[in-house]
C-alpha cells in the first residue's frame, strides 16, 4: 500500500505544474483531501461502514480535524491542514498509513465565464444560429475561462472608431489621427469601428457583442493607408503600449520605409497581424508578404507575425480568401450561404461603407448594416479583415495568460494549436495552420508558463577551422523543464561576439549552425546563448568559440 501511494503522489507532482492555473486562486487554503481505500461499486452497507471507520480511525490516528463531511462512497475525507504545515507535509505524514491511497490539495473550480452580451446567446434567423456563432466555434468561451485579456492593449491600424459606441467607449486606451483630415475616433468609414469591436468589444454590458480579447484595450491609429500613415501608427501603437498590432489592409508596392517600422514594432516584441486578400491569390500583398514571406508558411518557424485568412462555416477557406505559401493560419471571416457576413459593431453616423465611397471603391452595401435589439449600430461584414481582429483578440488574451511569452513564441502557439482541415495532418495552400483555436491556445500558454528552467547549449564538433577566411560555428541546443512538464521549445538562438572586454549581439538563429567570414590573422571569440518559445533566456553566454584565421 505505501508503493500505491508513493505511486499516486509521484502522478500528482507530475501533474501539477502542467495544469495549475494561478494556484492561490484554483486551490482552498488550509484544506487537502485524503483518499482511502474505498468500497468496491455495489459494496454492502456493511463494507461502506467500514471505509467510513477508516476515515475516522486515519484522523483521529494523525491528530487530524475535518473540514468537510466525508464521502464514503468515494472513499473521500476532507481536512484541515494543521497550522504551519503544507499538503506536501501532510502527505508525507500519512505515507506510512497503509489505509490511505493519496492526498491532494482541495481544488476550487469557478464559474465559467459567460459574458451577458445578447449577441453571444441571441439566435440569427438569418443563419439559424446564434449572432456571435464565430467566437464560440473557435473556442472562445474555454479561452475565457483561463484569460479575460485584463491588461492586455491591441493596436488597430484602420480607418477610426466610433468611440460613442457602448461595446467600445470604455475599450479605447487612445486614439490618433494620422491622415490628417479628422479625429482619431471618427469612423466615416465603418470599417474601424467593426475590426475594433471584432478584436476587443466590452464584454458584460448586457448590450450588444463581447469582443474576442474581452478585457484588452485599444490604441487606434486612424490612418488613410498612404505610407506615412502606416509607418507612424505602426511605430505609435507600438510606443503606446500594444503587445500586438492588426493591419486589416493591404497591397501596394514594398516600401523601405515600412519595412523599418514593421522591424521596430517587432524588436519590441510586438505580434503583428495582417489580413491575407480578399481575393483567392497566392500574393497577399504588403504588409502580409512581408510577415510570412512566400514559401514560409509550411515552416512553422518560420515568419515574423501572422497572416490571416478567411473561413467559412464548413471549415474551408472562404471562397473570396486568399491561399497560398504566405498563409500562416484562418479564422472565421464569412458566414458562408448561411448571410451576409460577420456580426460586429457599427457607427451611428452613415458610412462610406454603405455609400460606396470605401478605400478601394465598392457599390453600396445597402444590407450591411442591421438593428439588433433595437440598436442599428451593428453591421454584417465579410472578409479576411473581420477574421484577422480576431486572431488578435486571441493573442490577446495569450499575452495576458503568460506575459513571459515572447512575441515567437506566440506565433507559435497560434500556429500549433489551430485547428486542422479535416484530414490535414499539418500546413494547407488553404488554411495555413489551420482555423484559430482560442481555447487551445491559451491553454498552451498556460501551459508554457510552468516550463521556468532555462534551454542550455554545447559546441557541436572539433576545433573550428576557417577555409579562406570562412568558418561555420556549430552547436546543440537542448530546452529543459521541471519534472511532469513538456518543454516549450527552443525559440531562437543568439551569437555574440567579443570585442574587447565586452560581447556584442552579432546576429539570431533558429539553426544550430552560423557561417561567418574573417580577415587573415584576426583571431575571433564567439558565444552562443540559446532563448526557449517559454521566455527563458539561457543565464550565461555557452558553446564559446575561438576561431584563429589562418588564411
């Protein structure tokens, strides 16, 4: 009996690191559960008796007090943990106590999070399902239950927000005009207003939708999509604070401009999103092309952000999205024959949406907009730009499950835990890494928080030796976890070079090898210093190399 136990405790540390979630929320202070040996189902009243006279004989034995009635049909007692002591010297008290099979720290569950807006519980005749059926066919309310997003701030690139609006006046952290003509929480467009709530509409408000990042807040850059618009919300929504970015736009030519902004958001740890086409091509345009450059899809390593496109839902790609090798992963973006589009917020003041007058120019969407409950500040819009805000409300609420996530690291995750095309083993041409699974996603990032131990590296191979002048530095990276945890992952590598007392950062690799050139002579230090996908960072420079160039 005391190997079952040791057996049953050793389960039980294993387990819990991976599935704690805020301990000193999920557990009862000062109450731990005692499992005995329990009747067998069907037991007579007389065997049922004698679990019962166990659990009394095992307390008063240990001097223990109980808490709660027992359950002898479980064979279950609850007690008080005596002062001063833990669960974990309880449980060695009892190891020797044959009529005892384990004990574990009482557990407290919560409500689940069911946020009071009508459109997540309200049936749609129109699609014969509920108004906000996208968030939970990508697992939202299980998100919910682990991250509300509190804390978390989502930059909008678009055209303005209605900041009158119920489901965004208290979400919008700040707002900034940069085409020059208006206010930042102006929408004469409608297409703001709508990606904005997408992304993070107040939730429990009882009026309209809740937004898929919940708690998050909003930097709006409103912005015309020239260059310099682009260039100067991208690097204020990054001073403001947002932990990611949604670009709802896209086309037009590279621009080196851009690309500077793009890389400074990025170097601040930022997770940019950019909506894939609107149309079924293999070129998504800029910023998306720069993001997941072509042909990097299908490495899931690979690519700076995430580029979203549409589904529909009977899980494929909409018919208007765009496909290819620049596709990372979907997300709901069309409400396929079943309406019109999308259900999400809307200006009170007309459109140019609905007028035709758009950026690029369309016919009237004289069906766009809809009364829900009354209120006709809400729209039905299709498209990946409706899709890609919701990936963002998602990382989101990532960011704000485990802060010590990285920006990789979360593009990782969200690449990871999508959900597959049936029968798709890994990427598709169609839906990257499949549709945004939100609950699965958090719960990744939960689980990533418990990995605390720090990757390690060692030198791979002899001495290195240069062949005129060029050499390769080569290494192996091994990520490390606490026991009963699965490692995160290596995210990346660093190499440093040293000059004079001090090594500098000369460049970052997901590869375990890095080839460099060197001038006849010199005699070079290198150092490698690996960083896992859990935001550990490899406490001091390993894998240390010195390299003297002999021709």
């Amino acid at each position: 009996m005391i190997f079952r136990l040791s057996l049953a405790l050793a389960a039980l540390t294993a387990l819990a690191p991976g599935t704690a979630l805020a301990q000193d929320r999920d557990t009862v202070r000062g109450r731990a559960l005692v499992l005995l040996e329990r009747a067998a189902p069907g037991a007579s009243a007389s065997a049922r008796s004698a679990v019962r006279a166990s659990a009394s004989a095992v307390i008063a034995r240990h001097g223990l007090r109980r808490a709660r009635p027992d359950v002898p049909a479980v064979g279950v007692s609850t007690v008080r943990i005596p002062p001063g002591d833990s669960v974990a010297a309880l449980r060695r008290r009892l190891a020797g106590d044959p009529r005892v099979a384990a004990v574990e720290p009482e557990a407290r569950h919560r409500l689940r999070v069911v946020p009071n807006d009508p459109a997540l519980s309200a049936g749609d005749p129109s699609i014969g399902d509920v108004f906000q059926w996208y968030l939970h066919r990508q697992g939202f309310p299980a998100a919910w239950d682990l991250s509300r997003g509190a804390g978390a701030v989502v930059g909008i690139i678009d055209s303005g927000i209605d900041s009158a609006h119920p489901d965004l006046a208290t979400k919008v952290k700040s707002a900034h005009d940069h085409d020059g003509n208006t206010v930042g929480t102006a929408d004469e467009v409608g297409h703001g207003t709508h990606v904005s709530s997408l992304a993070c509409g107040a939730p429990d408000n009882a009026f309209g939708i809740a937004g898929a990042g919940l708690d998050c807040q909003v930097v709006l850059e409103k912005s015309d999509l020239t260059g310099s618009s682009v260039i100067a919300s991208l690097v204020d929504a990054t001073d403001m604070g947002a932990g990611v970015i949604n670009m709802s736009f896209g086309g037009g030519r590279l621009s080196a401009g851009e690309m500077r902004a793009l890389r400074y958001a990025l170097r601040k740890d930022v997770v940019l999103i950019a909506a894939a086409a609107d149309q079924p091509i293999a070129d998504q345009g800029h910023p998306a092309k720069d993001l997941q450059p072509t042909g990097t899809g299908r490495r899931i390593s690979e690519g700076k952000g995430l580029v979203v496109t549409a589904a529909d839902p009977s899980g494929g790609r909409a018919s208007f999205a765009g496909r290819g090798s620049q596709i990372s992963l979907a997300a709901m973006g069309d409400s396929g024959t079943r309406g019109g589009g999308i259900f999400a917020a809307f200006p009170a003041n007309p459109t140019q949406i609905e007028t035709g007058g758009s950026n690029p120019p369309g016919p009237p969407c004289t069906t766009c907009r809809t009364v829900f409950n009354g209120d006709s500040r809400f729209a039905y819009l299709a498209g990946t730009s409706m899709a890609s805000p919701q990936v963002a409300g998602a990382v989101a609420l990532v960011r704000a499950a485990n802060p010590r996530l990285r920006r990789a690291g979360v593009v990782r995750i969200m690449k990871q835990t999508a959900t597959r095309a049936a029968g798709a083993s890994g990427w598709t041409t169609e839906l990257g890494w499949g549709i945004l699974n939100a609950g699965a996603a958090v719960q990744r990032a939960v689980q990533f928080a418990s990995d605390t131990v720090a990757p390690r590296t060692s030198r791979r191979g002899g001495r290195s030796r240069s062949v005129n002048r060029r050499f390769t530095l080569k290494w192996r990276g091994r990520d490390q976890a606490p026991p009963g945890v699965a490692p995160a992952g290596i995210e990346a590598y660093s190499i440093y070079e040293k000059r004079g007392r001090k090594y500098k950062l000369i460049a970052t690799t997901t590869s375990t090898r890095y080839r460099l050139r060197g001038r006849k002579g010199k005699r070079y230090r290198f150092a490698v210093r690996a960083r896992d996908l859990a935001g550990n960072l490899e406490p001091t420079r390993r894998a240390s190399f010195v390299i003297r160039v002999r021709r």
